[in-house]
C-alpha cells in the first residue's frame, strides 16, 4: 500500500503543476505574442484616417473570423505626444467604436446611439491631459468633447460598420474609412 500511496502523491502532484503551468501560459500569452493586435495596427498611428482591416464580404483581412456583413476599421493611437480625437459621420447604417488597450482589453465602447446631430466625436487621453483640459478651459463655455481616460498610453480604436444588404457593403467601407483619427497636440 506504501508505493501505491506514493504513486498516488506523485501523479496528482504531476497534475497540480501541469494545469498551473497551463494557465500561466493561456495567461500569459497576449503579452509575450509578437503578432497581436496592437502590432498588426501599430502602422496606422500616422494615418489621419481610419484604415480597413476587414471589409465586407470577408476578402483580404488577418481577422481569424471576419463576419461577410461589416467593414471593420482601426486606428492606433500614441497619447504621449496629446491626446486622440476620432470622429464619424453617422447615417442610415449602423456605427459603432471600441477602444483597446495596447495590452488587450477594451476599455470604452460607444455606438451611433449617441450621436449628436449626426455626429460621433470621442476624445481619448491620459488623466493628467484630462485634467490639464479642464484647467485650460473656460468655466462659461465648457468643452462638449465626451473624452475618456485611457488606462494606457498606446492602444486603439476598432471602427465596425454594418451593412444589412449585400448592396450596401461599399457603402459600410466608406463609413469605416471616412472616420478621422487625428491626434491633438499638447498645448
């Protein structure tokens, strides 16, 4: 009964460390890949405008699963040189913004839903640049930007556009590419 008993120890002990070690490497990999998302979008921090990364009809993407019926757009941002101002025309075809953290996550997600007068503009930025926003504004004519705090310095922002019909497929990428990603310097 010794030896089974010591058998029995060893392979639950075996167990115990091969799923701990499994977890720790599920865990741990959006931080050691090479090839996320943040790399793959990386490019786009110099262009003014969104840039597609899946069109509709599901041709020429990385997406592991493009869905055939929306254009998919990003932009990437660097809030160290101030902040980030994306902005989107809105009309008949359903709209929506997701910003990401460099590190996986997202962190604010807004649809067309809140548009203003057919107009969708976010502001995103560090605290210390919110803060430095409200001291630099004037109390009788507060800003109407919605910003939002980043919890990183880098990340970005995924652009979806539904497209209900086959027949309105180009016109959801032309959505997804009109929508401005402009960085605004620090004053």
């Amino acid at each position: 009964m010794r030896g089974f008993g010591r058998f029995l120890i060893a392979t639950l002990s075996g167990l115990v460390l091969a799923v701990g070690v499994h977890i720790a490497a599920i865990l741990a990999s959006p931080y050691l890949a090479e090839q996320d998302a943040f790399a793959k979008i990386q490019p786009t921090l110099t262009a003014d405008k969104a840039q597609i990364i899946g069109a509709p009809g599901g041709e020429n993407t990385w997406l592991p699963r493009p869905d055939p019926a929306v254009a998919v757009a990003a932009c990437a941002f660097d809030l160290r040189n101030g902040p980030m101002r994306v902005a989107a025309k809105t009309g008949a075809l359903p709209l929506s913004f997701s910003f990401h953290k460099k590190t996986g996550g997202v962190f604010f997600a807004v649809t067309d839903r809140a548009a203003i007068r057919g107009e969708l503009e976010i502001v995103a930025m560090t605290a210390r640049q919110l803060d430095e926003a409200r001291a630099a504004e004037d109390e009788n004519d507060p800003s109407r930007d919605v910003r939002i705090v980043a919890p990183e310095q880098q990340g970005f922002v995924i652009v979806r556009v539904a497209a209900p019909t086959p027949s309105l497929r180009r016109q959801a990428e032309e959505t997804a590419k009109a929508v401005s990603c402009t960085a605004e310097q620090d004053a």
